[in-house]
C-alpha cells in the first residue's frame, strides 16, 4: 500500500458524535445545506518523490472529508420514462464490453455519456442489443440525484437483458455508505481514529438528504447484492484502487461470497471496517504499483485491472476549481492508463466538473 497519512482537502474535519446529532437530516447552515456541494481546492498531501508537490489528496480515512465537489450550477433532470423492454436477441457471440466510472448522481451526464456511446436512445432506452455494461460503483452522494441514477441502472438491466446483452454494476464504497448511514445511522462504530457513525461520515462525504428521502427497500436490496469484483474478457473489474480485496478472498467468488455474508450479518463493526477497507485508494499509483496491481491479477486472473473511486485529476496531479468555472477544472480527454499500463482508471471527476466516463474496452489508444 503506497498510501500515506498527510493532510488534505478531505483532512479537514473529523466526523464524530459530536457532529450531525439527527439521522436523515442535512444541517441547513453547515458544510452540507440542503442542496450545497462543498466546493474546494486541493491542498499539498505527502506523494512519492516523482510526483508533483501538488494537488495529490492524502490517504482518505472514513472519518475525514474525502474529495471535493466543484459546483456545476443547475443539473437539469433528464426524464427517463419506462417503456416495453425489446424484444430479446440472439446471445451466441457476445456484444460489445463497455465500462462506466463513477457517477455520483449525475443523472443528466450519464444519460448524455450513455447517449454518445449508442447504449441508449433519445428516450433513454437501452438501444445497444447484446452490448455488455458495467457500472463500477459509486451511484450516489455529492451529486443532485443519486436515486434516480440507481432506478436507471437497475431498468437499463431488465432492457439490456431482454435484448440479449447486460448491464451490470459492482458495489462501491458509497454503495456501502449509504448502506450504512440508513441501517445504522448515529450507532458508533470502533473506527480507529476516535468514535464515528456512519451517518455522520455520509454527510461530510457529500451524502445528499434528498437521496435519503426517496431510498427505499428495492434499492438497499440493490446494493447489498452488488458484487465487488467480477472478471470479463481478461480485464479485472473492481470499484477501488486498492490491494484490500485480497483481505477478503482467494477468489472472485470468494470475495463476494464474503462480502454478502458481512452485509447479512449486519454488524454494524464489520460493515464499518469493509466500508474503511474499500476507501483505501492509490495503490497502483506511484513506485511499487504495478506489483500491486499483479498481486491482484495473480490472484483473481485477468491481465489488466480497470477500476473507479480516485479521480483521474488526482492521478494525474491535477485539480478542479474552487469557483466552479468549467473552464478552469481539470482536462480529462478519456481513461488514464498507467502502472506499467496494467491499470485503467475510469473516474474522470465528474464532481470536479470533469468529466463522466463511459468507454468501450479494448480500448483504442
């Protein structure tokens, strides 16, 4: 793991008991105002000797701040009506593998994004037949309209389906974060770094009260059924850049298997520590992360690992702007590929007024 302790954008405040005392609600003066996204510049972190001074966030602890959100002004809401699935085509060779990176609630861009790839119409049905989608995580929080990203990717699996391709998703960490704030919401947890509650680490980590309101049994099933790691054409799916995965397996299905059976049991210890364990970020970046991303691909098969959660600005040594100028934040052209090219990073900073991801594989660079 390359990640060190430093302090950050997101070192800024500790959530503990001591901060958002009432579950569900968004303290209408604090950080997170009903309908604020908070809005900072990246401060100098600890990095390895070859990378820039700046602009790299420390290592992110679930009790800190994680990365900031650039205010992009109104989202206009894109309306996604359900119509009759079509009619289900012949799966003998398989479509097209497409990957999209973290969304974040940023309805309106990922029907844009899914739009200019052809996996769905003007009237936001799936139009791609046998095309293969994954989603890698993050659906909520920080953005204007994380459920109604969930109800999309969940419909776009029954069309997909019914055409003969997919669309498929992998559990993030926010997954697991709003997991946690609504079983558990002000319950303490052993963190490490002091007492913590989910519900409080939600909040300061962009967790939206409008989310909250509208999340309902359908979607906590969701999530809690997502898997964490899947393997498709020699290219290792997962959500996080971190080694932590192999704390939970020896296998894909291992991992999974452990990861359903920690959210069944429903201690709010053991959800809280795979919750921290899949915050880690960073350990394919910098000297030594091509081993670790052979660790993983030794060990769960695949020839390169594609993954979301740490923005490619981040990776790049770039940050957006506090003032949430468009023109001034962070260049993202497409897929960031390094580590000896055995990592692709499909977050483009869409809370940063990057860019969200949504890119064929192999891809054509």
């Amino acid at each position: 793991m390359t990640q060190g302790a430093g302090q950050g954008p997101e070192a800024e405040r500790t959530a503990t008991l001591r901060d958002f005392r009432v579950p569900g609600y968004v303290n209408e003066t604090g950080p997170y105002a009903r309908g604020a996204h908070p809005a900072e510049t990246a401060r100098s972190a600890e990095t390895a000797p070859a990378a820039p001074k700046e602009g790299y966030p420390a290592a992110y602890t679930p009790t800190e701040r994680d990365l900031p959100v650039i205010r992009r002004g109104d989202t206009l809401r894109v309306a996604v009506d359900s119509v009759a699935a079509p009619t289900r085509q012949s799966a003998a060779v398989p479509g097209p593998l497409y990957v999209v990176g973290d969304v974040h609630g940023y309805l309106d861009q990922l029907v844009a994004a899914l739009q200019d790839e052809g996996l769905i119409d003007s009237a936001g049905q799936w139009c791609a037949g046998t095309a293969r989608l994954w989603f890698l995580g993050d659906f909520t929080d920080r953005g204007p309209d994380g459920i109604g990203v969930i109800d999309l990717v969940m419909r776009l699996s029954a069309e997909a389906a019914a055409a003969g391709g997919y669309c498929k998703a992998l559990m993030g960490n926010h997954e697991l974060l709003l997991l946690g704030a609504k079983r558990y919401g002000d319950t303490p947890v052993n963190s490490g770094a002091g007492t913590a509650t989910f519900q409080a680490a939600w909040l300061l980590n962009g967790g939206q009260k409008s989310d909250m309101d509208r999340l309902q049994d359908h979607h906590l099933q969701w999530m809690a059924r997502l898997d964490a790691v899947e393997a498709v054409d020699g290219y290792l799916l997962v959500h996080s850049d971190t080694t932590s995965y192999l704390d939970y397996g020896a296998s894909i299905e291992e991992v999974n298997d452990t990861v359903h059976e920690t959210l069944t049991r429903n201690d709010v210890n053991e959800v809280w520590d795979l919750f921290r364990k899949f915050t880690k970020r960073f350990s394919f970046r910098d000297e030594g992360g091509a081993d670790a991303v052979r660790s993983l691909l030794d060990t769960y098969g695949g020839t390169r690992i594609v993954h979301g959660h740490s923005p490619i600005p981040y990776l790049l040594g770039e940050v957006g702007s506090e003032d949430g100028d468009e023109s001034a934040g962070p260049v993202v052209e497409g897929p960031h590929v390094y580590a000896d090219g055995l990592a692709i990073a499909m977050d483009g900073g869409v809370t940063m007024a990057g860019k969200l991801l949504v890119r064929q594989l192999p891809l054509d660079i």
